[in-house]
C-alpha cells in the first residue's frame, strides 16, 4: 500500500513550531474536531501549525495564511502553484552545491553569488523562490535576516551536504496549499477572510529575550513594543467579535522575574508557559530548554476533553 506523504515544513525557520504541535493540540478549542471552521494564520513563517491542523481537521471548511514578509509568501505561492518548475530549479543549485564539497572557497563564493543575486530581485518569480529556498537550506541555522534595505545578510552555514531539494515534500506541500488562500500583507486584513466560526492562530516576531537575542527581523521593519500593542489590541477585537485565537511568545519573565510584559498586557485573557528548545543561537551553550507563552481566548473548560 503506498503511504501518502504529509506535509512538512518546506523551510528551517526561528521559532518554528514543529516541536509545541503536542501543546498547541492540547490547548486546540475541543469542538472543532467535530465542526466546520476557517483557519487563519496571520504570521504563517514555516507554517508547521498550518499543515498540521490541515492534516488533522477534516472538517476544515477553508485555510488563509498570511505573512508581511514578501520573499516568503512568493515561495508558498511558488509551490501552489508551479512546483514542478521550482524542483527543477532546486535540482540544479543541489547539483551545483553539492560539486563544490571539497572545494570550500569556490563553495562560499558560490553561496554569496547566489545571495547578492536574490538581493537584487530581477529573477522571475520560481527563480527567486528557488533561491530563498537555497539560502535558507544553506546559510547559517537556517536563519532569516534581513538589513532595513531588506537585504538578506545572513553568512554561510557549514553544512556539508544539505538537502536542497526535497522534491516528494515540495510536492506534498503543493497539494496541501490548494485547500489554502495565501496572502501578504498586514496581518490585520486577514480579518476580512474570518467566517462565522473562525480560529486565528498568531505566532508573531517573539519580543527579545534580551538586547543580543534578536531574531525577529525578517522583515525591513521592526516588530517592536509598539507593535506588541497592536496586536494585542488586534486580538482583543477578534474577542469582541467572537473569534477564538491562540497567540505564541516569548516568557520575557523566565530572563527577568520583574518583566511582566505580557502578563500585564494580556491579563484578560489565559496565558500558559510551556517548555520549548531554543535552536538558533550563535553559542552552542546558549541553546536549550526555556520558557515560552501560550495566550487563549478561550478556558481550559472549553479545550478540555470530557471524562
């Protein structure tokens, strides 16, 4: 019997969600395994969440996903639209990656070309796709970093021999995204694609920990403290208006007990701090186990299965 293959995130990506799926499935509002909703995922990044719940809600009337970051959504509709043409592509920057294994200044070259030519953004649409994909299997811990000229600056990575192209998953992600409307823009107009039961999941450039542990510029414009507002302030409408939503964040309060950042901005609501591994830093014993938030609109009352 052949086994169908599921969707996987196409991209390595800061703050990926692959490993909180068990939280977010636990904190899900119980009801919609059995009714019709629409899944809205304002800032979708590598969309781990986004092909979860497509893999595991049947029921799922429609999907809109959404991020601000240009490069990015190019390379969902990419896929959705002409994978084929981007896995072609995708062979041939392997191909020429993989020649250079034992040639390691030709190699950096190589990357470096292939990153000012991104940076210009003169290729046609699968081109630049396929080079966002490149950059982001090759650079450093698979980071996505961007200047305020919106230039990608991340360096080279030292992976030997990474994979590039993944050609079954790209075709698995293909056929997943046609159930799926695919924005970019500000995550506010997702709201014009809510239903009458609706559930918005945000997973929002995370605050800093602190001054050096900045990942959240990917795009030219920052998502400072002012922005932490608004969204709030975003949520707090979807609550007026009925939706339910789960929000991700950084625990500002595990790096100091006297930041109450969040608790206080998000008092009304149910916040839960769930473990979660820190991957991308530059010093390996920076790396580990920490403390994220899990924000909802909705009781445990409401996510608990009955007994």
């Amino acid at each position: 019997m052949i086994t169908k293959q599921v969707a996987k995130p196409f991209l390595k990506w800061a703050g990926g969600k692959t490993q909180l799926i068990a939280k977010i499935e636990s904190s899900m509002p119980f009801g919609f395994k059995n009714e019709k909703f629409t899944y809205l995922e304002p800032f979708v990044g590598s969309g781990a969440v986004l092909f979860w719940i497509l893999d595991h809600y049947k029921n799922l009337e429609k999907a809109v996903i959404n991020d601000i970051n240009a490069d990015l959504i190019n390379a969902y509709k990419i896929i959705a639209s002409n994978p084929k043409e981007l896995i072609t592509i995708l062979s041939i920057l392997q191909g020429e990656f993989h020649a250079l294994e034992n040639a390691p200044e030709q190699k950096k070259l190589y990357y470096y070309e292939k990153r000012a030519q991104f940076n210009e953004r003169s290729m046609e649409l699968s081109g630049q796709a396929a080079l966002f994909i490149f950059l982001n299997r090759t650079c450093f811990n698979g980071l996505y970093r961007v200047n305020k000229s919106n230039f990608f600056n991340v360096p080279m990575g030292s992976y030997k021999k990474p994979t590039i192209c993944d050609a079954v998953n790209i075709m698995a992600v293909s056929e997943a995204l046609q159930k799926v409307e695919i924005l970019c823009g500000d995550y506010v107009s997702t709201l014009e694609k809510a239903g009458t039961n609706s559930f918005f999941y945000f997973d929002p450039p995370y605050k800093p920990l602190n001054s050096t542990s900045s990942f959240n510029s990917y795009a030219k414009d920052e998502f400072n403290d002012e922005e932490q507002v608004r969204l709030r302030n975003f949520c707090t409408k979807l609550e007026e208006l009925g939706h339910r939503w789960m929000l991700s964040n950084s625990d500002v309060r595990s790096a100091n007990p006297h930041d109450d950042f969040f608790d206080v901005m998000y008092s009304e609501f149910l916040i839960a701090r769930v473990k979660a591994t820190r991957r991308i830093n530059a010093q390996a014993n920076k790396r580990g186990e920490l403390n994220e938030l899990l924000i909802t609109n909705y009781s445990y009352e409401q996510i608990m299965q009955p007994a």
